[in-house]
C-alpha cells in the first residue's frame, strides 16, 4: 500500500502518518522507486496508534504502548499503570474544566447584561 491508501484505510491523515514514520514510530518499507511501502503490520500499528492518541495517550505513551503490545513477554499490570496514569490525568483536567465552567457560570449569573457599564465578568478578569 501506499501512503494514500493506508492513510484512508486508517483515517490517519498522510501528514501524521509522514509524522510517526519522523520519530520513529513506524518503519515503512521503501520500494526501488524510494516511494513509501506499507503492509498489513504497518496498517494495524497505524490504526493501533490511531485509537491510542483518540484516548489522549501522549506520542511517548503511545510509543510505549506499542513496545509493550509487541512485546510477548509483556505483564499487563504494565499497561494498566500507564492507562491508570492517563485516566488520573484526564480527572484532574475534568476537574479543572468544572472548576473553570463553574467560576464562569458564577460571573455571568452576577452579570446584569444590561445597558450600563458595570461588569463583573470584567472586574474578575482585571484582578491581580
């Protein structure tokens, strides 16, 4: 396959693909004409790579995810503590989130929206 064919069967645009191929997530094999070539092993890494970064997983956390699925040897307590760090992280951004949406929500309730200048949406942002 080429890199157009294998960037519609994963989704992932030739640009990505190009990208994880830069930093060494994958390998593609190269034809007499320098032109990309990829298999079926490259295909299922792609997608594998693909659904990981979907989740959030950072480049580096995909890189070790892959080693350890390509890994037979591998124990799966070690790929549980990564997703266990990753789902602790997307919390504290969640909780952030709330934190954020809730402190907003509170300055447009106290906000009359109406014709004079008053503003406590602005008042809270010129704080120091």
């Amino acid at each position: 396959m080429n890199i157009s064919q294998i960037a519609d069967k994963t989704g992932l645009p030739p640009k990505t693909i190009r990208y994880y191929e830069e930093i060494g997530l994958i390998t593609p094999d190269r034809g007499a004409n320098g032109y990309r070539v990829f298999t079926d092993s490259h295909l299922h890494k792609l997608a594998f790579l693909g659904r990981a970064r979907t989740l959030g997983f950072s480049i580096e956390d995909c890189r070790t995810l892959l080693a350890l699925y390509e890994d037979d040897t591998r124990a799966s307590a070690d790929v549980k503590s990564i997703a266990r760090q990753h789902l602790e992280q997307i919390n504290e951004k969640i909780a952030q989130l709330q934190s954020m949406a809730d402190t907003l929500g509170h300055l447009i309730d106290c906000c009359a929206g109406d014709n004079r200048p008053d503003c406590p949406i602005l008042n809270d942002l010129a704080r120091h």
